[in-house]
C-alpha cells in the first residue's frame, strides 16, 4: 500500500463520515449542477465522491450509469454500504486519480476537491490527461477546490486554492483549447464543527 493510499484509508478509519471537514446534510450545489448538465441515460462520475451522498441522490433521481472513483477502498465500502441492494447499479472504482486510465467516456465528471491536493505539477498533468480521457466533446466537468481565501491545508495536506480564472488558466495551460469555462460561483462550506471553508466551483465544457 503506497503513502498516499494509506493515508486517506487512515482519514476514514479514524472517525464516522458525519465529522469529517468536508461533510454535507445534502451536496445541494453539486446535485443542482450536475443535473443541469447531465440526461437520464447520460454517464457520469464523481472523482473522489466515496464520502458523498451524491451518488445516492442520483441514482434515487433515476440518473445513471453512474461511476465513482475513490482512492481509499475503505470510503468505497461505505459508499456501497449506503447503497445496500442497489450498489451493484454502481461503477466502483478505487484508483489513483493521477494513474488511472479511464476504460471509458463520462458526460459528466464531477470532483469536489480533489484536485486541490495535486500541488505537484506533474500530478496535475495526469489529472488533466484522465479528465481529456474520459470527458467526450460536448461533455461537461464541474470541478470545486478551496478558493483563494480558504484553507491552506486538507486533512492534513497542504492544497493548491485557486480561482474560477486560475483554475480555467491552469486547464488551459495543460490541455489547451480543450475546455471553455461556462460557469463559476464561490460558496462558504460550513464544516461539522461550524468552521467555515471558502470553496469557489467551476463548470467547463470540452470544446475539442
């Protein structure tokens, strides 16, 4: 097991899902945009998205196929726990973002912080090369990190902010002309123990 799977094995070992920082009642931003984005039949994936309801929601909406992908089996295992006799309906995968290789395309990619931890460059390169992978033309990725003024740190971690105009600078750097921002907003996070954490969430289309 390498060092970055175990530590976020130990994150979700270490304490029940409801306190951790990065907990929601309900991803209400995330549903509303990737439903406004997404067609029942369409495929989509949550990057990073085994601690989130989100997946649940979906599929309670009739949404799929449905994929998430989750470096940590531990968080994986609970997500299909929340599922129970429908987890099966679900794409699980448990895999490195920055060495994994899509098997197929998704109109939908979805990550909530996750790309904020890739402070290496080359690590964001291998995010950006799965992203073009697996996001066909016409496909949208909606992608929050920290904004400007959030923490510096994750779990432990430390984390790259951006902004709407940093974030689309930094895909346009990497991939260019491929995606084209369409929509951004920023957002206060309240954590469990009511701290606040300022996310800024950004939608692209690919273009080409």
């Amino acid at each position: 097991m390498n060092e970055k799977v175990a530590h976020w094995n130990a994150v979700y070992d270490a304490r029940e899902e409801e306190y951790l920082t990065w907990y929601e009642t309900q991803p209400t931003l995330s549903y509303q945009l990737v439903t406004q984005h997404l067609k029942l039949g369409e495929t989509f994936i949550d990057v990073g998205g085994g601690a989130s309801k989100l997946i649940s929601i979906l599929h309670a909406a009739g949404y799929g196929p449905l994929a998430v992908l989750d470096i940590s089996s531990v968080v994986l295992e609970a997500g299909k726990e929340r599922l129970g006799g429908v987890a099966d309906d679900v794409e699980w995968i448990n895999a490195d973002i920055t060495t994994w290789t899509p098997e197929k395309t998704y109109q939908v990619w979805h990550d909530r912080a996750v790309f904020h931890f890739l402070t290496e460059i080359e690590d964001q390169k291998a995010y950006i090369n799965a992203l073009v992978k697996a996001v066909p033309v016409g496909g949208t990725a909606i992608i929050s990190s920290f904004a400007e003024d959030g923490p510096e740190k994750c779990s432990g971690l430390p984390v790259q902010r951006y902004t709407s105009r940093t974030l689309a600078a930094k895909l346009q750097a990497l991939a260019p002309g491929v995606f084209a921002l369409t929509d951004a907003q920023t957002h206060t996070h309240i954590t469990p123990k009511k701290n606040q954490q300022n996310f800024q969430t950004s939608v692209f289309e690919r273009v080409a």
